[in-house]
C-alpha cells in the first residue's frame, strides 16, 4: 500500500539528542559515531548490522532516536518482536512523537492478536495519562516554574507595608509553592514509572497463557510475537499479564521482555 516507515536519521535533529551527546560523550568513547554508523548501515540496506549496532548503543544509553531506528531495523527484518519492544520503549520518552505513532500503527497491522482495549475510567487512568514516563520533562518545567514563582513571590511580599498587599501576595505565593509540590510528586511518579517495567512485549512466535504460573495450568489463550501486555506479578519464571481487553493470566518469562 502507500504506508511507509518513518525514519528519523540524523543525529542533531532534537536538542534531546544534543543533550544526550554532551552528557555521554566521554563515558563509552564517542556514542554519537556508533549512532552515526548505525544509520549509516540502515541507509545501506543492512538491517541486521544496523539493528545490531543500535542495540549495542542502548545498552549503556537511553535515547529515543536509537530505540526509534532500531524499531525501523527490526521491522524491516519482519522481528515483530523486536520492532514493538524497541517502540514501546521510544514511546515512553517520547509519546507524542507523529512519527512513532504512524509505524506502532503500521506494526500493529502485522502483528496476529487483535485486542481491543477496554475503555478505563477513574483516577487510575487519569494518573496513567497525565503523569506516564514521557510526562517526566513537563513536570520538572511544572515544578521549578512555580517553585520560582513562589520565591519572587515572597521577596516581593516582605518588601510591601501594606497588610492587604501582604495578605494577597502571601497567598499566592503559598499557591504557587503548593502547585510547586504537586509538580514535586508527579516528578517521582513519572520518574517511578520510567524506571520500572509495567509491560512486556512477547518475543515468541506462539506462546500459551495459562490460568497458573505453571505448565500445567489451564491453557486460557495464545499470545504471538509482538503483542504488548501489562504486568500485574510475577514469581520465578512466571509473570502474570493482563491485556488492553481485560484477559488476564500466566505467561513464561522466557517468552518475553520487558519495556
């Protein structure tokens, strides 16, 4: 059809990117020159170097251009797998991003399970949209915008004689450092969230969920390659999922990875 992958290639395209250099430019030798020749190998039609080569770089640095290409690399050699886990975790830092919404589309189409996901009310899916992983970075402007305001805020007060005046810019400063805390709390929330996986993606081409973590639990269902789920527990070699369409069961670790 007219559907085609998004690729983004070049390596100062966003000012994350050019944070992510400076910050890791001495750690590991010169990420962005392993950036570069995975790219390089992408143009070339070499997928499986490339893909290779993007991977190696997101062991030891997380960046979304590097786990977006390696999304595009992954889908190309028809890893579903792969191609989700890598896109799922580009996701999380950056979930707004057109591009990355288009391929999970597009990747969606590939991928055999058909789920339907279950609308979610209440406060859990309020806390889960307004403070996700890719929320992180307007936290932080939240909170150090108001927290500054706030310090203004008092300087201004204690330079005022007028009770009135004192009253009313007090309380907006104490609003202001109140709307400062939240922001503070949503920060760990989001932070929490980026650092603990709270889905997997199923790497096996056909995999069985069971009613226990055991072999010999009741089959309920099959999962295939590239299906995303949410962890609910886990225990030795088991981890328990639920999916977008409210199914739940066991699935062997073995058969997965996480975000």
């Amino acid at each position: 059809g007219n559907h085609r992958i998004h690729v983004v290639m070049k390596p100062l395209r966003s000012l994350l990117l050019l944070l992510f250099l400076a910050m890791v430019h001495s750690a590991h030798g010169q990420p962005e020159l392993a950036f570069e020749a995975a790219n390089a190998a992408y143009e070339a039609g070499e997928y499986d170097d490339a893909l290779t080569r993007y991977e190696a770089l997101l062991e030891t640095h997380r960046h979304f251009e590097s786990e977006f290409n390696a999304g595009n690399a992954a889908f190309k050699l028809g890893a579903w797998g792969r191609a989700r886990l890598h896109y799922e975790r580009a996701k999380i830092l950056n979930p707004s991003n057109e591009h990355l919404q288009a391929n999970l589309a597009l990747l969606e189409s590939k991928i055999v399970d058909r789920i339907t996901a279950i609308p979610k009310l209440g406060l859990t899916s309020w806390l889960s949209s307004w403070v996700g992983p890719g929320r992180l970075t307007g936290w932080v402007c939240w909170t150090l915008l108001w927290w500054s305001l706030s310090w203004v805020l008092w300087m201004v007060r204690w330079r005022k004689t007028s009770p009135d005046s004192r009253n009313t810019i007090g309380f907006l400063a104490f609003a202001s450092l109140l709307l400062g805390l939240i922001g503070l709390g949503c920060v760990r929330e989001s932070n929490a969230r980026m650092e603990s996986a709270r889905q997997l993606v199923v790497m096996s081409e056909r995999v069985d969920v069971t009613s226990s973590p055991s072999a010999s639990g009741t089959v309920l269902f099959q999962l295939h390659e590239g299906t995303r789920a949410c962890i609910l527990d886990r225990t030795p070699g088991w981890t328990e999922v639920e999916l977008d369409n409210g199914n739940v069961g066991w699935i062997p670790e073995a058969a997965t990875e996480d975000v």
